[in-house]
C-alpha cells in the first residue's frame, strides 16, 4: 500500500450516544446541519474522517436484490450478500463519516448514531419488521423487492459475499489507510458470525480480488 510506510493517524473519535431508527424519510430532517446530514460509511464507503464505532460488528448476511439487477449475483454459490452493521456487545469498527445533501437522502434501513453531529448507518432489521414496516404488510410488495428474484428470506446466515462487492470493499480500505485495511479484514464477518473476511479470502474465496469488475461496473465497483 502507498502509505504502508506513513505515520499512522491518531486515535480516531469515537461514535457514542443512543441510536435511534429512522422510519421515515422525514426524520432525516432532525440531523440536517446546515443543509447536510453525516453518513457512517463501514463497506464500500470507506472515505472520509476515520471514527470508532463501539458495539457493532460488520456482518454479510443482507441478500441484496441491487446484485441481481446488475448481474452479478452468484446463486447458484449463495454469492449474493452486501454488508450490513449488527449490534454485538464488545465488538468495535473502524468506520468513515462524510456529509451528503439532504436532497440526497433517500430513506431504507438506517439507525443513527450521535457524534459530534448525529451521523447515519445502514444496521440491520428483521425479516418480519421489514415486511411489517417497510413493506407495509404487502406481499406484492416484498415480491417486487425481493421474491422475484428468489429471495425469501432476507436475512440469513448461509450466504456469502458478492464477490464484485466484497472486492470493492476491500480495495476502499487499502486504499484509505492500512489501519483501516486491516480493520475490515479482522472485523468482518460472513454470516455465520464466526469466519472473518481475511480468512475466507484466504481460503473458499481465494480469487476474487484478482478478478475484475465487468466492463460496465468498473467505475461503480473498481475499489
């Protein structure tokens, strides 16, 4: 990495306060600062102010319908999972904070978290809470998100990440600081909550950081 040899950064802040989940759209509006809301980047957002996050863990256990839509989906391997935050007492995470418009906000599973200014993070629900909530009850709307591409369940433990995915969040890592590289390798996890990245890379996913993103998704997903 080009800043293997760097000075590492200070401790970064911390990330303390009650969360607190927002079901509307229109509770963003109570974090705007002067036109702008923070967002906790912990995946592929990996850019911005490094901060500590206390009590959660990074987890790929979120099948993600986006991967189908662009083709990159492995179901047929259970490839198919992006990154999602859960509580887990005594765990801890390098993540970034950054600020985006507030007329770029658009509402799916965030809870936030106060720093210096409340920041947002996609965490984790449950299967009948989204249906209930999110879904409205509507199983034609649950069919439209998800079943129509054979997802039942949306939380699990026996998928595995996207390979196109995985890589980019690897590379924004390595490409923001070696700390935080090496953050994400040890504090990642597959679903089954017990195997971090750096050791499935390592084995069952040796490869995938040598294949590149297809032609059409290089900008999107090129690290």
């Amino acid at each position: 990495m080009s800043v293997g040899d760097s000075l590492p950064p200070p401790p970064p802040p911390a990330l303390d306060g009650m969360p607190f989940e927002l079901k509307d759209e229109s509770d963003f509006d109570q974090l705007i600062s002067d036109g702008f809301v923070s967002i906790c980047g912990f995946g592929s957002l990996l850019s911005g102010s490094l901060a500590k996050l206390s009590g959660f863990r990074r987890v790929f256990a979120h099948a993600a319908p986006i991967f189908f839509q662009l083709g990159i989906a492995k179901p047929g391997t259970k490839e198919i999972s992006r990154l999602s935050l859960e509580p887990c007492e005594g765990e801890s995470l390098l993540v970034t904070t950054f600020q985006i418009m507030r007329s770029e906000v658009t509402l799916e599973t965030h809870n936030g978290l106060f720093h210096t200014s409340p920041v947002v993070l996609c965490a984790c629900y449950r299967d009948e809470e989204y249906f209930l909530h999110r879904c409205k009850g509507s199983k034609e709307i649950f069919y439209q998100r998800f079943g129509r591409y054979g997802i039942h369940k949306i939380w699990l433990d026996d998928i595995l990440p996207c390979r196109v995915y995985l890589r980019h969040c690897v590379l924004a890592a390595e490409n923001l600081h070696e700390i935080a590289y090496n953050d994400l390798m040890d504090h990642t996890f597959l679903g089954d909550r017990k195997t971090t990245i750096r050791e499935y890379l390592a084995t069952k996913g040796s490869g995938i950081m040598e294949e590149e993103p297809p032609q059409h998704l290089k900008y999107l997903y090129g690290g």
